[in-house]
C-alpha cells in the first residue's frame, strides 16, 4: 500500500514520476508510517520491542523462517536479472530504450514490483536496516560497470557479506550483549556516503 501511494504522490503532479519526486514522495510517506507505528508501540507498551526492530538484527531468525524467505528472494533476484537489461537501456535515457524497443513503463513498474517484494521480506525478516541499498549498488557498479545483469548479483552477494561482517562485529564488540547491525552497517554508510559528497 505504501508503495501504491509513493507511486501516487509523484504521479500526480504536471511532469509525472521523477527519481527526485520519488525519493520526496517515498521520505513523506516514510515519516508518516514510521509515526504512526511509534504512536502505535507507545499505546501498546512495544517501543522497546519496536526500537530494536527500527536498529535491525538477525538474532530472532529460525530456520523455519529461511525455508520460507530463501525461495521469495531467490525467484526475485532472479526476476530482477531478467530485467538487467531493460534498465540498463533505461539508465542510458528514456528515448534510447524506447528505440531500442524497450517498453519502459513496463520495466519500471515491474522493478518496483521486485524492490517490494525484496525490501518487504528483508525488512520482515531482520528489521529496518539502512544503507545497505544505499551503499552496495554503488560498489557494485564500481567493481562490473553499468551493466544491470552484473550489478544486481554482485549487490546481492556484498549486501550479503556486509550483513554476515555487520552481525559478526554485533555479536563480538560487547559480548555478551547484542548490538544492532543497522549500527554497524551505519558506521560504514555513514563515512562512504561522506566520501561520496565531498567528492
């Protein structure tokens, strides 16, 4: 539903959807959720439960819930490389994949079917953790060039690896109590995307 009306809001104004619209829209509507879920923790006594959550973690995770998760994230990643093509047309500009045949209203409503379903399992699973889509894309692309086909299964494998570092440093810095990984990983989001505005 949140996704529905990001898509909503950006569209509705003269121009239609925009990267910049979009990111405006999705931080509205992020604000607003994440105050309705605090309203909601503090009439029910969950904030302790909910701040946890919001700083993300992977220690409630059972195997149970991996037979269920792994196949939703597979079947996705694979959807998405599918599409690696079409949106690296897109990167290149709206007229050139038209040209080329690719039908962009399409792909982009479909990439944000796939991003749904990724971002909903992952945030069910562990919390809200940020800057892992943040981050690994841009060393991603970095490390295989433009190419979505490369991009998509490298970003899988480091966002992977950043979180086992992340949960490893978590269980480690303060034993025997936890740390969040959404602290750890923002500790390397936070100094990389310094980097990135200073350059």
């Amino acid at each position: 539903m949140s996704t529905l009306f990001i898509f909503i809001i950006g569209s509705s104004v003269p121009g239609g959807l925009t990267p910049i619209r979009l990111t405006i829209s999705g931080a509205v509507i992020a604000a607003l959720l994440h105050s309705l879920s605090s309203g909601v923790a503090i009439y029910y006594d969950l904030s302790q439960d909910l701040a946890f959550w919001y700083a993300g973690g992977v220690a409630g995770i059972k195997w149970n819930h991996l037979k269920v998760l792994v196949p939703i994230i597979l079947i996705a990643i694979i959807w998405a490389i599918s599409l690696g093509r079409s949106v690296s047309l897109i990167s290149m500009g709206n007229d050139i994949a038209t040209n080329l045949g690719v039908n962009t209203t399409r792909i982009r409503i479909l990439g944000i079917i796939i991003a749904v379903i990724l971002a909903g399992v992952s945030v069910s699973a562990v919390g809200s953790i940020g800057f892992v889509g943040l981050v690994i894309p841009h060393i991603s692309r970095k490390l295989v060039g433009g190419y979505y086909q490369l991009i998509i299964p490298m970003s899988a494998l480091l966002g992977s690896i950043l979180l086992i570092l992340a949960d490893l440093g978590a269980r480690t810095l303060n034993p025997p109590r936890e740390l969040a990984i959404g602290i750890m990983v923002a500790l390397v989001g936070v100094p990389f995307f310094s980097i990135l505005l200073v350059k």
